[in-house]
C-alpha cells in the first residue's frame, strides 16, 4: 500500500490547528514545546506524517511522564484497519492473508505500539473506539500461545479482549505513539 506523506510544512499546521483545537489533551504543553522538537526532527515528523497519513489524527500528549505523540481519531485510524498482529501469524494464515501486520507496520515507520496502560491513559483524556477497537501491544507469553490482545471502549468502561493473532478485522486497527 502506496501512502502519500503531507509535507512538512502542511503536516505542521495541521498539528499547530488539532493542538489548539484540543487543549485538555495536553494541559501542560505548548505548542512552542512541540513545534522546537519537531522542526529540529525531520525524522520526527516522518513518523508523525505516517500517522496522519493513516487517519490516526495524531495530537500531543503527555504519556508515563514523556512527551508523545498518539493517535487521537475518534475511531481506530481507518488507514490501518485490516491487519493481524504480526508477520508470525500473518504467514501462518492458510487462506487470505493480509498485507501485512500491526508489528511490521510500527517497525517499517518506527512508532510504538500501545500497551494496555498506555491505551487507558489516552481514553482517561478522550473517549475512543466506541464503535471499532485498537490492537494493543500483547505479552510475549499470550503472543507465545497464538493469541494477541486488543481494546475498545463501551458503556463507559475499557475492555481488554483476547483473539488469534492472524485475525484481522475491517473494524480493528491499532493506535501508536512516537516519543519526542
């Protein structure tokens, strides 16, 4: 899948305009802050173009103590949707394998994977996933046994739920995070 990148310069004004846009996202940021980190980071602001790029909406936010940035769309990014959990269970499907996986794709653009807290700690500022659900990064003695691990968000409450790890699903994507 072919994806086309914003430029730099269109990629920092939709971050400038969602930052403003959403402030109880990151209460003790500035966008002065951010914008010094990834003016000075073309690598940066590759990865964070990815996200764009794949519906992810990304925003600012302050995660276990680091400044991030994390997908922040209302639903699992719709560019992202369709994937197993990883190239282990990708080749493993015997029928309709998909093009590729929640890991190859995070390792291909270097972001991070959610984990379980991390993932609760984005809903604790922003409702999300209240129709589709988000793979999270699973413990290697779940993955191990075959199974991976995902999240959604229904009556008021985040659900952590188990399936196949070559699963994959129209309505199930995953969200990730880039430390600045």
């Amino acid at each position: 899948m072919e994806l086309t990148l914003p430029t730099s310069k269109d990629l920092m004004s939709i971050l400038e305009a969602r930052f403003a846009k959403n402030p109880t996202r990151h209460e003790n940021l500035t966008w002065q802050e951010i914008s010094d980190k990834l003016e000075n980071s073309p690598e940066l602001l590759k990865k964070i173009a990815y996200l764009e790029a794949t519906q992810g909406e990304p925003d600012g936010a302050v995660i276990n103590d680091q400044v991030v940035y994390v997908d922040f769309s209302k639903e699992t990014p719709k560019g992202r949707k369709s994937l197993c959990y990883d190239q282990a269970a990708r080749l493993g499907r015997k029928k309709f394998p998909p093009v590729s996986s929640v890991i190859e794709e995070c390792e291909k653009w270097g972001v991070e994977l959610l984990t379980e807290a991390e993932y609760r700690q984005i809903q604790a500022l922003e409702n999300l996933d209240l129709k589709t659900s988000s793979w999270i990064k699973t413990p290697a003695e779940i993955r191990d046994l075959g199974g991976a691990l995902f999240c959604d968000n229904r009556y008021d409450h985040i659900f952590v739920y188990h399936n196949g790890a070559d699963s994959y699903y129209s309505s199930r994507a995953f969200r990730a995070k880039i430390i600045l």
